[in-house]
C-alpha cells in the first residue's frame, strides 16, 4: 500500500522532478534516455498494488513474507535467491535511485547493495529499530541517504543517532472514510443489519495467520449468534488459505463449554452464499478492512499495521498476538518498548489492551470485549485515545504522507543523481 501511494505521487510530481531511475519497494525507477519528458520506469518488489501503479514486478511480495524468527531460518535459501535476482536485475538496469519501503530485514541489505554501486538510497517507511535491536540503526547510518519516518517519535530518534530522517506522516492518517453505507455493504455481504458486527484481523501473513486466528475464532464462537463477524483478508493472502483455517477450527470445534454459550456451532457444509464461511458463528469473508472496520463495533486485531487502521476508523479493539514459544523467547529480550500495540506506543499510553503469548486466550479476549462493546465509559476512553492516536500520527502536515515524501525525494536527490 505505502510503495503504490509513492508511486503514484512521484509520477505526479516527475516532470518538476530530477531526471533519475528508482528501485523500490523495493522500487527502482529508472529511464535509458532521462529528460524532463521522459516517463519514469518503476521496477522492484512489491504486490498487486504496486504492479497497478506501475512498477515492474521483479519479486512478488507475497514470496518474502515471513514472520518470526524461526520460520525464517527455513526461507532463508528462498529468499537469498530472491534477493541476488533482484540484485541482478538492479546491475542491468543501472537505477539512479533506490527507494526501500519497509522490510528492513530484506531491504537493508538491499540498500548495502545500491551504495556498493553508487546509487543514493532513500528509506520510506523506516524499519523500527528503536523497538528491538538498537544496535542496527547503524546500517541506515552507513547505507542510507535519507529516511523518511512515519510516526512522529521516530524522527528524533533517528536524527540523535545521526541519521538524516525526518516525519512526513503516516500514509493512513488521510484516509477517509468508506463511503458505502452500512445497509449497502450489509447488501453487498449477506449480513444481518440487526445485529452488531465485530471484525476480526489475524494478520498479513501466514505464519501468524495460522498463530493467531484460532483463538480469535474461538473468542468469535464464545460471543455468539447475536453478532455477525468479519474477517477482511489482507492482499498477501489468498482466500483459499484462510477459508481452510477456519473450516479447520469448526471441523475441531472450539469445546462443549464454547459451544453452549455460542447455541451452538453450524456445520462446516452449511453455506448460505459464497461470501459466507462454513459457519462458525457467522463468519464472513470481505476484501478490504477499512469498511468492515468502520461498520463494526468493535474488532479483535494482530498486532501491526492494522491496530492504526483501526484506530483510524475508531473502532474500539482488543490486540491479540501469538509466535512460538521459541521465537517469543528469543525475541522478547531485545524488545526495547513498553507497549506491543502501535497506537499505544503512539499515544504513549495503554489505549487498548494488549493479549500477547500466554494472555491471548479466548477467555481474555471475551472478558475484555465485554468491556467496550456496550456504550459506557471504558468504551468512549478507548475512542478519545483512539481519536488522540489520529491527532498524533497527522502532526502539523497540510498534505498527505505520500506526496510528502514525493517532494522531499525529489528535493534531496535533485542534486545528487547523476542521470546515466
């Protein structure tokens, strides 16, 4: 999402922009006879989004996307060749710029890469490093010409370890709200308009996917019939994988005890239209999070980028998030934060609660549900500190981040790429 965005502002802004080439996404923009007429040519790492705004697909993203320490280790061979075919790409086509987005563990090595060959490297979306292992802001310090950050503690903290950054907002803080009403998207999705409508979010990849959508499905089933839930599923997922999951969790059932409180669990062969899981206590599978979020009640959220979605629809959620045992042990030592929730870490303080390990437990889930889905206090707190969250993540920018970054990219590297 955040490289399509900047795709889309650089093209806009191209033609008062520096003649260059760029790999990002990684994207590299690039062009064999630059001039101020001459369209950009984007080609690098990226999704279905970012094949639509116009670069060229060299990986496709859905291939590195790996979660936790552990599971890496066994993609690592696959991803190494992933990497020097992109790399060698990048020696053919000569880019003047490389843009890195995100993914620090793939794309700092990328940017070791272009500044071997002399291509200046700008970081969008800078990996959070003032979270766990500190110690790696050196690589943006030797690799790096320029980083752009998305929260606004993180250019202070960049800029005292001697990296050039700066704060150009946080690409969801313009979203607008969808504008399809309830009763439309209800229409849209066989939903039931009487009820209230609770979105469930297990992440963006599979590994955590499979972590954390059982015991949400399991807190789903507790809360009963009287609610319809929604479970978009992200771009780097395929439908197929997480419908298997939750037909997986009916065929086991989540327990007599579950069972009673939900009336009862329908069987897996009980379709009532093609948008309609095998009923888990109606679980409807939806394309896109923004609206099932800002027609829902409430949510149960992984933790990641979809809590600020959240927080920016104000949707009241609890976060919940599970890894191994093993990788929870080796990564909890170097987490340097004191919360696990990015809009907590924003409003630097405990907005939603936070069920990680051993706490994300259906019981846990459903104990602090009950607290935010009826109106009254603990409910209109969490959408004060949510609105807070939103306040924060705009800052004082007049523009949206995308274009931000657009103009600061082609300002910083006006003077320095050399077109080839």
């Amino acid at each position: 999402m955040y490289g399509a965005q900047l795709l889309e502002a650089l093209r806009e802004l191209f033609s008062e922009c520096v003649e260059t080439s760029v790999h990002a996404g990684s994207v590299e923009w690039s062009s064999a006879n630059p001039s101020r007429d001459a369209e950009p040519e984007f080609f690098g790492v990226g999704g279905e989004k970012m094949r639509a705004a116009g670069c060229e697909l060299i990986i496709d993203a859905k291939d590195l996307s790996v979660v936790g320490i552990t599971e890496i280790l066994s993609h690592l061979p696959k991803i190494w060749r992933l990497f020097h075919k992109l790399i060698a790409e990048a020696g053919k086509r000569r880019p003047d710029l490389a843009i890195i987005i995100d993914s620090p563990a793939f794309n700092w090595r990328v940017a070791r890469e272009m500044k071997k060959r002399g291509v200046p490297v700008v970081y969008y979306v800078c990996p959070q490093f003032w979270a766990w292992r500190q110690g790696r802001v050196r690589l943006l310090r030797k690799y790096v010409d320029k980083g752009l950050v998305i929260f606004p503690f993180e250019e202070k903290f960049y800029r005292d370890r001697g990296i050039d950054a700066e704060f150009v907002g946080h690409p969801l803080a313009e979203i607008p709200r969808p504008a399809i009403s309830r009763d439309q998207y209800a229409s849209q999705y066989g939903l039931d308009t009487s009820k209230s409508w609770i979105t469930l979010m297990p992440g963006s990849r599979r590994k955590e996917v499979r972590m954390n959508l059982p015991g949400i499905l399991k807190a789903a089933a507790m809360l009963g019939d009287e609610y319809e839930f929604l479970l978009p599923i992200a771009p780097t997922l395929d439908r197929s994988f997480v419908q298997d999951l939750v037909v997986g969790v009916a065929d086991a059932g989540v327990g007599p005890g579950a069972r009673a409180r939900a009336g009862g669990l329908r069987s897996p062969s009980d379709l009532v239209r093609p948008a309609l899981v095998p009923r888990l206590t109606h679980i409807h599978l939806v394309p896109d999070a923004l609206p099932a979020l800002a027609h829902s009640r409430a949510g149960i959220i992984a933790s990641g980028t979809a809590t600020v979605e959240a927080a920016m629809m104000e949707t009241p959620f609890v976060m919940v998030y599970r890894v191994t045992p093993l990788t929870y042990l080796l990564g909890r030592w170097t987490v340097k934060v004191p919360h696990f929730a990015m809009v907590n870490l924003i409003a630097e303080e405990e907005v939603v609660p936070e069920l990680v390990q051993d706490d994300f437990t259906p019981d846990n889930v459903l104990a602090e549900l009950k607290q935010i889905i009826p109106d009254g206090a603990p409910r209109q707190k969490m959408i004060e500190g949510l609105q807070n969250v939103k306040r924060r993540l705009r800052g004082d920018q007049t523009e949206g981040a995308a274009n931000r970054a657009a103009k600061i990219i082609c300002r910083q590297f006006e003077t320095m790429v050399q077109p080839t």
